[in-house]
C-alpha cells in the first residue's frame, strides 16, 4: 500500500467498519486454482456449493472455486492469500513493483480483462469461463456492469469502506485461501505484540507524526498521512499519531504548502515514505531535498524514520510495513 495511493482515498483506506459477513451452508474442500490462461477440463460432478453474505447480497458460490476472475480492488489481496486468478483488471505499476516475485507472476500468468472495475471486457471475461467473480470498485461502476458480472458467473462485491481486515477475512473465504490467512494472522498478531513490548516506552512517551506526498500532489506539496499505514500504527501499535476529528475528512486529504513544513518541528518523530531499499519514494523526495525540512529538530537529531509501506488492504504487505515499522523504531532505542 507505495504509500496507499488516494485513488483509495475516500474509501478504500477509510477506517470505517464494513463486515462482510460470511455465512457457510456446505463444507468445502481444497481448491487446485490455476492461473494458466487456457480453460481447464470441468468434471460432470456437481461442484459443492455454499452461500455467502456480501455488498450484493446472497450468494451461491463454488465451496472449491477453481477459476476465480478478481477485479477492481480484489486482485492483490487475493493473489496475497495464495490465489492464482485467471483473470483481474490492471493493477498499477507502483503496486506491482512491491509485488514479492511469486505473486508478480500469478498477476502475470493472469489475463487482463480490463483497466478498472467499470472497464471491464465482457466477452474476454466471458470466455474465461471463470466459476467465481471477486469484485470491489465502486457503486456507480457497479450500477453499470454488476448485474452482467452476474450473468456470467456467481459474483460477490464488497463496498470500498469495507475495512482491510474484514476484507481479508471475506476474501480468504469465498476464495477457498483460509489456510493462508490463518498463517497470515498469526504473523501480524506476533509482530504487533512483538513491536508493542520491545519498544513499549518509546511508543508510551514519544509523539509521532507521518507525512507522505503522492505523485497526484501538485508541485510544492505535502500531506500528513492519518490513513493507510499510518492507521495501522496508531490503531494496532499504539503509536501517538494525528488523525482527523470525527466526522472531518483524513488530514490526508489537505495538500499542505512545502511552508508549512516547519511545523513539524513540534513532533517528536517523523515517519515517511520509503521504498524497499530505504530510498525516500520519489513523489516524496522534493520535500526531503528542502531546507526547510532538513532544518527540522527530528530530521537533525536521526528521529526522521523512514517507513517502506508495500500495501494496507491484506495482511502480506502490512506484515512487511510492521517489519519496516520494528527497525525504524530500533535505531530510537538509544536516542532516549
């Protein structure tokens, strides 16, 4: 979740609580899914089936989907779990380059079906002859193919206020991938009590702020960052971070002048985006190379953290931030 980029802005990094509640009627068994382009052999025995609970209602769906077709929002998450879809729509190139190579290669043994949720190419879609759609994007791309997605195969949406965990959960089910999740969980579960015992007192004493810039920024622009993987750090770690008042719109939303930069200088620390090898995102390294911010007390003192944050809507990716997370903190242990 690149530093989750704002086309997810309103909604998808928005920390409102969607469950998307699954309700089993019939015992699945493990799925062997395939990425591969070419249609696979179907047996003449009936699938086994069960319904599920989602944004468009009452699904009957396969309990062992084996040709999953993942558009809008839903690809990675589920390529993260372990899925192998034979049809998603286009995911960015700042997404993709985070990918670890295995899952890079399940996008690419995929076919394209289209530029986003309401792009979608109906008949390309159609000759996958896929037995699951995933779907996340908008109500208003919804309105206009969701109803066909339908026709073609069982199709389970969810809203993009679903929050990230819950998605994850809904995902992991319908998509027949539990068993990765369960991994998945246990990891974030020790890596968060991990983080919260060996730096308790710097988290119970030390003010934080995260800053971020995008590349949809215009020039000689900032933003404080109180979603994406900055909620992360402050509703799961704990950390002292700023967010919006309730009912206001994410601080992340307001493009501040690279002027008001200096106000900075009354955190403690500040966190900021870097890619994997530490090197500050490009969108964000104009505001690295200002004086003003190379003037700050935290950036002067080594309490200027860079944070590599790969993804906030599955638990891969959020695992990899808590390890950028967990060595950034390490390098404060001594500056107490």
């Amino acid at each position: 979740m690149s530093n989750t980029p704002l086309l997810r802005r309103g909604a998808t990094l928005a920390a409102a609580l969607m469950s998307a509640s699954l309700v089993l009627t019939a015992c699945g068994s493990d799925g062997d899914d395939t990425g591969d382009k070419a249609a696979t052999a179907h047996s003449d025995k009936p699938a086994e089936t069960r319904s599920v609970t989602a944004e468009n209602g009452t699904v009957k769906v396969p309990a062992a989907p084996r040709r999953v077709v993942t558009i809008g929002n839903t690809g990675l998450p589920f390529i993260d779990l372990g899925g192998k879809p034979v049809g998603v729509t286009e995911a960015s190139d700042s997404d993709l380059d985070v990918l670890p190579k295995e899952q890079r290669t399940a996008y690419e043994a995929a076919e394209i079906i289209g530029s986003s949720g309401g792009e979608v190419d109906l008949e390309k879609l159609a000759a996958l002859k896929p037995d699951l759609i995933l779907v996340q994007f908008s109500s208003k791309d919804w309105d206009k193919v969701g109803k066909r997605l339908e026709a073609i195969a069982p199709t389970v949406s969810w809203g993009l206020d679903t929050e990230w965990k819950a998605f994850a959960d809904a995902i992991a089910e319908v998509g027949n991938v539990a068993d990765a999740l369960s991994r998945q969980k246990t990891a974030f579960k020790e890596k968060v009590a991990k983080i919260q015992a060996t730096y308790g007192k710097i988290i119970d004493t030390t003010s934080f702020v995260d800053v971020s810039r995008g590349n949809w920024n215009d020039p000689g622009t900032f933003y404080i960052a109180d979603i994406g993987c900055s909620e992360i750090a402050r509703d799961d770690i704990g950390l002292d971070l700023p967010k919006a008042a309730e009912g206001k719109d994410p601080l992340a939303y307001a493009s501040l002048p690279f002027e008001q930069i200096r106000g900075l200088s009354k955190y403690d620390v500040i966190t900021y985006p870097v890619d994997a090898d530490g090197v500050p995102t490009k969108p964000f390294k104009p505001v690295v190379e200002t004086n003003t911010w190379k003037a700050l007390p935290a950036v002067k003192s080594g309490r200027a953290l860079g944070l590599f944050c790969p993804g906030n809507n599955s638990y891969g990716p959020v695992n990899r931030y808590l390890d950028s997370l967990d060595s950034a903190l390490a390098t404060l242990s001594g500056k107490q």
